[in-house]
C-alpha cells in the first residue's frame, strides 16, 4: 500500500529545490524527500545533515525544551532553540 503526502511551502523555495535536485542529482524532488524520510526513520535522532553541520544537536535541544515546557506547565517559556530554528540554519544555533 502506498500513501500521498502533501507539503506546502513557497513558490521560491519549490523552484528552488527542484532546479538544485534536477541539475545537480538528476532527480526530482520525491526521490529526495523519501531518501530524507528513510534517514530520518532509520537513524538516531534527525538522521541526517545540511551542510556540513548535524541538526540532531539542534533537534535534541529543541525536544528537551518542549518537554521541560509541557512539566512545567506554568506558561513561562524555557529558553532555548525554537520550532522556527530548525528552519532559520543560522550559525548561532548550529554551534
């Protein structure tokens, strides 16, 4: 049995993603999503890298702050990485 998914995101960023996926890899973006989603299902953590930099740090520290979030309960947000920086591949989070 196969599913459908369906991923919204901005003109720019298709554009984008599939003229990199074409011209460098010669494939399309599906193939590439399904690679990512293999990594990410198979390995420890996110399971895979942008760049040369590994998101599971990242992804590690903004899973241990949800979590401190949903025990403290008192609506006093805990800092650290946010859902928003795991899009926004800055410097001062990959560190």
């Amino acid at each position: 049995m196969k599913k459908k998914l369906t991923v919204v995101m901005d003109a720019e960023l298709y554009d984008l993603a599939k003229d990199k996926c074409n011209s460098k890899f010669g494939i399309g973006l599906s193939p590439l999503i399904k690679v990512f989603l293999k990594s990410f299902v198979s390995q420890k953590g996110v399971g895979f890298f942008v760049g040369d930099e590994d998101l599971c740090n990242l992804f590690n520290r903004w899973l241990y702050k949800k979590g401190w979030e949903q025990v403290r309960k008192d609506g006093i947000p805990v800092p650290g990485s946010r859902l928003k920086d795991l899009y926004d591949l800055s410097e001062k989070w990959l560190k």
